[in-house]
C-alpha cells in the first residue's frame, strides 16, 4: 500500500486525472462482465454459461484496449485505431447474434439472450464512439448501433415491441456511455492545458522580469554612454589639434565610467535584494489566487535589511514550489526569533510525498542555500511525520539587534 501510494503520488496533476480516466474506462469492461457476464450461470446449464461468459468477457477485453488506444489518439500520443475500432464493431455484430442464436426454448434462456444481446450492443456502440473524430460521427455510430440491433433482433424472431424496447434501452445505455467517454477526454485535455498555460505563465513571469532588468539598466547608463562615447569623440578632436582641454575631457570620461559602474551595481543590487514584507504579502495572495489557504504568522519589522533580504528570497521560491511542484490546499509560514536566531518556516500539504528538495542538486534552492552560507544561515527541507513538506531556514541576527529581539516582538 506504501508503494502504491508512492507512485500515486509522484504523479502531476494531469497525470493524476489520466490515469483515472484511463482506469475509468477499463472499469467500463469490468462492469460489462460484471453486469450481464454472470446472468447465464443462473439461468442456462453450466456448460453453455462458460462460454456465454468467456464471449463476454472477450469482447470486454477488446473494447477496453480499444478505448485505451482511443485516448491514446486523442491525446496525439498514436494515430486512430482504425483497426481495433473495426475489429470492435464485428466483435459487437458476432457476440450479440451468438448470443441470440445459443437461446434454448424457455423463459429463462430467452431473458439471457435479450440481456445479453441488449448488454453486448450498448457497451459495444458506446466504447467503440470513443475512436471516432467528430461528435456528428458519434452520433450517427450511436445511432446507428440501436437501430441497427433493433433490426437484427427482429430478424432473429424479436417481437416488434421487444426489438423497440432494444433499441430503446441501447440508445439509453450506448448513450450514456458515448457521453462519459467523450466527457472524460476533453476534461483531461482541459487539465493538461491548465497546466502548460501555468507554465507558459510562470516563463512570461520571468520574461516580463528580464525584460524590467534591462530596461532599468538602459535608464540607468545609457545616457552616461552616449555622454562618454561624445566626450571621448571631443577629446579626440582636441588632442589632434594638440589642445591640453583633451586631458580633462579624459578625466571627466573616466569619471562618468566610474559613475555608470556605481549605477549599474546598485541596479543589480536592488534587483537581487527582496523586501520580506512585500514577499510574504505577495506570496499570500499569490497562493490565495490559486485557491490554497495560505497564512502568515509574525512580522519582519525590526529585522536587518540583509536578513530580511533573504528571507523574502525564500518565502519568494519557496512559493513558487507550492504553486509548481504539488497540489498543496494549505500553506502555513511561520517567522519567530529564538535565542539570536531568525527563524523561518513555510509548510505545505501538496508535495509529492517520495522526494526531498535539498539545497542542491540544481534546484532553485541551491541559490538559497549560497546565500544563506554568506550570512551563516542555514536550510532544511523534507517531509514531516504527518506527511507535510517543511522548508525551514535559521539566519543568526547580529549580536545588537540578537539583544533587543524577542519572540513577543515577531508574533502577532
């Protein structure tokens, strides 16, 4: 049960949602066996029962791979099962008028074959709808399917009422059946898009970033650049000409070269330092957006702006992994100081229960991990005994302001 559970949840959520669909429908079959399989042990001899049940349970099997290469299409993962939808519908022909023709004289046997025909055509007609490209073909094969079993019930010596009554309860079940299917699929590739537009929303976030990087940079020296690349041309100029005015030109070059290289360090500065009042605010409704219960408890005032630089770092990655990596409903973050410690926690519920983020390997925590190693912090991660996901930094505070903090003054 432990590895089941494990391999469960290792899956994404599109993948959670496909391999319930694709066990729907072999439950399909399962019911099919189930439903009308069984019904010849009680009303026939046993022998004409075991074959009755291995027909049906053929033709389960057949409709339950073709369902499966079906999906496998419409997922685009292989071409239409032309073939298995073909070899189907002769395999629903057969079953069902073998199932007529093995009627013994008697109520009871003539009930098993009207199950059994009735049984055969509807989860025939329906499964086999699945291969099909258009809903007006749907249609027309669920359709045509009653009908079509109407007739050849009548043909076999249905009365008229029963062959209606047929056509009726195929129409009914094949139906529903067709509905099902077809419903299954395109909620699946609905999850699937969901989730490449969270992608494609997560990589135009960091575009969009990029984007506001340069564009501070270019605010910032390209003015300074095209005064250099003048000033360097007049100085040009005026040396030819032998004038000492090139010097100082010079000088005034070197001096916007040393400002613009200012510039640009506290542009970068600022860009890689982040606010932890604005990171938790921003991670709460983040989160909340995305219909996860998030709650923050304690404050970062008073805290050093180094510190509460990185701790807005991790708050920010750290909820960028609940919205990525799992299916959290609940995320708790946590900020106390304890005996000169800051100490930060975030807690989910949504991580896949057989891994561990570390800070390294690679992953976005890595990053993390070196910037805490700077200040002499410290990161962990992994799962608790109640199955959460726990990352949890310590950051020592200077020794003044270790002093003058205490707990009271971090929690609400």
């Amino acid at each position: 049960m432990r590895a089941a559970g494990t391999w469960w949840r290792r899956k994404s959520t599109p993948a959670k949602v496909e391999t319930y669909t694709r066990w729907s429908f072999h439950t399909i079959a399962l019911a099919q066996v189930s439903a009308i399989g069984l019904v010849p042990f009680r009303n026939v001899p046993q022998s004409l029962a075991l074959w009755l049940f291995l027909l049906v349970a053929g033709h389960a099997m057949i409709g339950a791979v073709t369902a499966s290469r079906a999906m496998d299409w419409k997922r685009g993962m292989r071409e239409q099962p032309v073939r298995w939808v073909v070899a189907l519908a002769a395999t629903t022909l057969a079953a069902a008028l073998t199932a007529v023709g093995t009627a013994t004289p008697g109520p009871a046997a003539e009930r098993v074959a009207v199950t059994l025909f009735v049984g055969i055509a509807s989860f025939g007609t329906g499964v086999m709808a699945l291969g099909l490209r258009s809903t007006r073909h749907m249609l027309w094969s669920v359709l045509g399917g009653a009908f079509g079993s109407g007739a050849v019930a009548f043909s076999q010596g249905f009365s008229l009422l029963a062959s209606a009554i047929s056509v009726g309860l195929i129409l009914l079940i094949s139906g529903f059946l067709t509905f099902t299917c077809v419903f299954s699929v395109w909620l699946l590739d609905a999850v699937y898009e969901l989730d490449e537009a969270r992608e494609t929303r997560a990589r135009l976030a960091v575009a969009e970033e990029r984007l506001r990087f340069g564009r501070d940079l270019h605010d910032v020296i390209g003015r300074n650049l095209a005064v250099i690349a003048l000033k360097s041309e007049l100085a040009v100029q005026l040396n030819q000409r032998g004038r000492a005015d090139a010097v100082e030109q010079m000088i005034e070059v070197q001096r916007l070269a040393r400002e613009s290289q200012r510039e640009v360090r506290e542009v970068v500065r600022g860009y890689r330092e982040a606010d932890l009042g604005a990171e938790l605010a921003g991670a709460r409704g983040v989160l909340t957006a995305a219909g996860i219960d998030c709650t923050v408890t304690g404050s970062a005032g008073g805290l050093p702006t180094v510190v509460q630089s990185t701790l807005g770092w991790v708050v920010r990655e750290a909820a960028t992994n609940v919205l990525r990596h799992g299916d959290a409903r609940r995320c708790a973050v946590l900020i106390r100081v304890k005996e000169g410690l800051v100490v930060l926690s975030v807690e989910n519920d949504g991580a896949p229960q057989d891994t561990e983020v570390r800070p390294s390997g690679g992953s976005g925590l890595a990053g993390l991990g070196e910037r805490l190693a700077e200040i002499g912090g410290t990161l962990r991660s992994g799962l608790t005994g109640d199955g959460r996901f726990r990352l949890t930094v310590e950051v020592p505070l200077p020794s003044d302001h270790a002093a003058g903090r205490s707990l009271s003054e971090v929690t609400p």
